[in-house]
C-alpha cells in the first residue's frame, strides 16, 4: 500500500488521531535539542539539509517521548518533500510517522506507512539513488510492527531481509536483538540468550539507545528461565539507562510494571506495590489526557484546525468566483453562439434573398422573352387567320361566279375546297397550339361537355375574333355562330352579364 499525502491529509491525519478517543495522549515537558535547533535555524535555505534537520529531531523527539513535537517535525518535513519532489528523505520521514501511529496502536496507518517507506526505498534501490544496505532500516520496522502483535513468524522473515540486504556490515544489533527475543517468545531459549547478549556487546560499545529494549529483553530472558535476581538487574539497568539518557520512553511503564511483577515473586510487596505506582504514574505522564504533551497536542490541532477552517473558507470563496467565472464563461458562449446562429441565419436568408432574387430575374426574363415570342407567334397566327378569311372571301366569289356559269365545274371545285379547307383548319389548330400550349386541355378540364366544333369556336374567341371574321373562316352562317356561342355559354354556365370573351381570354 503506498500513501500519496498533500498538505490537507497531513492535517486530516492529525485530526483523526485526535478525535478518535485515544486512550491516551502525549506527555513530557523536555526541549528539543539545542544542537539540532540551531543547525535549523541555519539551513531553512537549504531545504534538504531541512528537511534532515526536522526528520533528526522527530526521531529525537519520539525516543524522548514528545510525540506531539515529533509529528510535528515530521509533517513539516513531509510538506517540504513532497513540495520539492525529494524522495529519499521521504523514506525516513514515512517510517517515523509509522513508529509514531505504532506507538498508539494505529495498526492500518502504520503498516501504511512502513509499507510505503519499504516500497519506495525499494524503487530508489534500482535507480541508484540509494545503496543496499539503506533499505534495511524498513525491513526492521515492519519486523517491530509484527514482533509487538505477536507475530513472530512474519516478523523473523523481514529480520531475514534485513540480513540479507546488510551483506556488507558484520554486526546488527538491533536486529540481533530482536530476532533473540523472537527465539525467546517461540520457545528457543539457547539461540535467544546468545543473540541477545551478542547484541548487547555491540549496543555497549556504541552506547546506543536501542540498549533499553536488549537489556528490557534479556530481563524477561531470565524470567522465562526463573533467574529472578538476575531479570531485577537487567530490568534496572534498562529503567536507569533509558532515565538516564532520555530514550524510548514508551518503555518506561512496561519496565515498571515487570520490576514490580518480579518483587510479587520475590515476596517484597511494599517494593512491588511502588514499583506498579510509579507504572501507573509513568503511563499516565505520557499518555493520560491532562499531560502537558496533551496540552500541546491540542494547541496543535486547534492551529491546524484555524488553518483547516482558513482553508475551507478560502476554497468556498474560490468556488463561488469559479461558479461566478463559469457563468460568465457560459453567459460568453451563449452570447457568441447566439451571435453566430443569428450572423448563420442572416447569412442563410441573405443567400436564399439572393438566390430568390436571381431566379426571380431569370424567370421574368424568361417570361418576358416568351411573352415576346408569344407575341410574335400570336401576331403571325392572326395574320395567317386573317389570310384564310381573305381566301375564304375569294374561293365563295369564285364558287358563286362558278355555279353560275357551270354548276358541274361547282360541285367538283365545291368538293375540292371542302378538302382544302379542313386541311387549312388543321394547319390553324397547329398553330395554335404552338402558341396557346395548354388552352384545349386547361379547357376540357373545366368544361369537358364542349364538342370538337365548339372547341374550334373557342380557339377563334381566344383569338378575338368577331362572329363575322368566325363565319367565314368556319364556312358556316352567322347565325350558326350565334348559336353556337350561345351553347358554349349555357355549358360554361355564364351569366347574362359574364364577357364569354373575357372569360376565355383568362384561360
């Protein structure tokens, strides 16, 4: 599981510790080192000498029991970090949060954040950015995050990898010593007696810290084998070492509490009875809830929940201008979208006007051209009508001159003109269908009881011409024209006061 923080998670993370009703809270009225407090006040510039100032003094603080003081450090260093994207520091800073949150039994977040220290120091391991052995000090912490729940199986495999990526050194004693007290928990008393005093030669030469919890184990080592006198001592000497020095406080009670269970056994219960008080007395100093880390720890959380509320109210007005922005990004694209369908819309009608306006001017011109022609055509047909009046006139006087003279020449010639003149009608309906091109049909439709010789009739109407001028080119008497304008008009259904000749002329 790796952890991704930001500024708000540290602070979320705070907080939950906070409000979940721990059990306990931090104690201690000791100040940071003055060693550390100055080589910070000197390297602020330098922001990863900084960050390894805060994450040195967070440890410092954590042995020394000032938990509250120690998150904060951390969490400071942590924002620097992940600000400039230094990885290797976070790694440390990671498993100082874990050991932190172990301390109050914060199981998931603190195997949250081993498991992120050992996966990114396994990533920086293949880019080269750190050697082998720098990987071991998150195997040790997850194999102490196993040992103290009991789990020694899990926690002796990571004991492993510590060895096996610590090739190069001779000695670990931290890991020597809790792989002895491992062995001592599952029952193997020899091989736990001599890791853990092999260990303790190595943490003497050094005067390391971690010889409060050998020589813590080496006493629970001789209570298993019932050497009594012997646990007393080791006991006592952890108790003075970790008084002493100031380191891995969190032992304090435990340690307290064992001296007192061994005097029950010794049968010294007055010794027993103020070992078990001044227990009771060190486990409230460091985690009751009227300790002065408490009190710290609450002006902490009352600083990042200013800072939280800050921040609330600063995103809620962000988001208010954000909304505000949007909707006047969204008023813009409304406007200019509007403002292109309109300037579309004008283009569309500006175009159609257009083409309307051309087809308009092609069409009158056309429509002026074949009124022309049909002008023309018109013209010619009533010139070739009034030539067939003028020969009709002719051919009559040349049949009466004849009938008179040789009544057989009459009837032959009679005959021959009755044959001519069907075919001049035909040529005269011809061209008047050129020129009149859906007048017979328009007029079927409207009047379809109109026979073939009233149509004719029609035609010459249409041509304007007289009854006289019809007479003669139908070969017929005026009378019968009267007639038979008289019956087109009783088919048409005209009244009295209806032009025949308007009405066909609209057609």
């Amino acid at each position: 599981m790796t952890l991704k923080f930001n500024k708000n998670s540290y602070l979320f993370l705070f907080l939950h510790l906070i409000m979940c009703q721990l059990p306990y809270a931090f104690a201690s009225n000791l100040s940071p080192s003055q060693t550390i407090a100055s080589h910070l006040n000197s390297t602020k510039k330098d922001s990863l000498a900084y960050i390894n100032e805060l994450t040195q003094l967070g440890d410092i603080e954590r042995t020394k029991g000032n938990y509250d003081i120690a998150f904060d450090k951390l969490w400071d260093a942590m924002l620097i970090a992940e600000r400039k994207d230094y990885k290797v520091p976070l790694v440390q800073i990671h498993r100082g949060l874990g050991i932190l949150y172990d301390i109050y039994n914060k199981d998931s977040l603190a195997l949250a954040h081993f498991k992120t220290a050992l996966n990114s120091s396994k990533v920086l391991l293949k880019t080269g950015l750190i050697k082998q052995q720098d990987i071991v000090p998150s195997y040790f912490s997850l194999s102490n995050f196993w040992r103290d729940r009991q789990d020694y199986g899990t926690a002796l495999l990571y004991l492993d990898s510590c060895s096996i990526y610590n090739k190069k050194l001779k000695a670990l004693p931290y890991a020597m010593t809790d792989r002895g007290y491992c062995n001592l928990q599952l029952g193997n008393l020899k091989a736990a007696e001599t890791l853990l005093f092999e260990a303790k030669t190595h943490l003497e030469a050094i005067n390391s810290p971690y010889l409060v919890v050998n020589l813590n184990f080496i006493g629970d080592l001789k209570r298993v084998k019932h050497q009594y006198n012997d646990a007393l001592k080791f006991y006592t000497q952890s108790l003075n070492h970790l008084v002493n020095y100031n380191v891995h406080t969190e032992y304090k009670p435990d340690i307290l509490q064992k001296i007192a269970d061994i005097y029950v056994l010794k049968g010294d219960l007055l010794e027993a009875i103020n070992n078990m008080s001044a227990s009771k007395k060190s486990y409230e100093d460091l985690f009751s809830a009227t300790s002065k880390h408490n009190q710290r720890l609450f002006e902490i959380k009352n600083k990042y929940r200013a800072e939280l509320e800050k921040n609330k109210t600063l995103i809620e007005k962000q988001q208010i201008l954000l909304k505000q922005k949007n909707k006047k990004v969204r008023n813009i694209l409304i406007i200019c979208g509007c403002i292109l369908l309109l300037s579309f819309i004008s283009y569309l009608i500006y175009f159609q006007r257009n083409k309307i306006k051309k087809l308009y001017l092609v069409n009158e011109l056309d429509r002026e051209k074949n009124q022309a022609i049909l002008k023309v055509k018109s013209k010619e047909l009533t010139s070739y009508t009034l030539k067939i009046i003028k020969m009709e006139e002719a051919v009559q006087s040349i049949l009466e001159n004849t009938k008179k003279i040789d009544p057989k020449a009459y009837e032959s010639l009679k005959k021959t003109y009755a044959r001519d003149h069907l075919n001049t009608w035909k040529e005269f309906d011809k061209r008047f269908s050129e020129v009149n091109t859906h007048f017979h049909e328009t007029l079927c439709k409207k009047h379809p009881t109109l026979s073939p010789t009233e149509l004719k009739h029609c035609s010459l109407i249409k041509l304007n011409f007289n009854s006289h001028e019809m007479s003669k080119i139908l070969n017929i008497s005026l009378q019968s024209v009267h007639t038979s304008r008289y019956r087109i008009r009783k088919k048409m259904k005209l009244s009295s006061n209806s032009s025949l000749e308007t009405y066909i002329g609209s057609i």
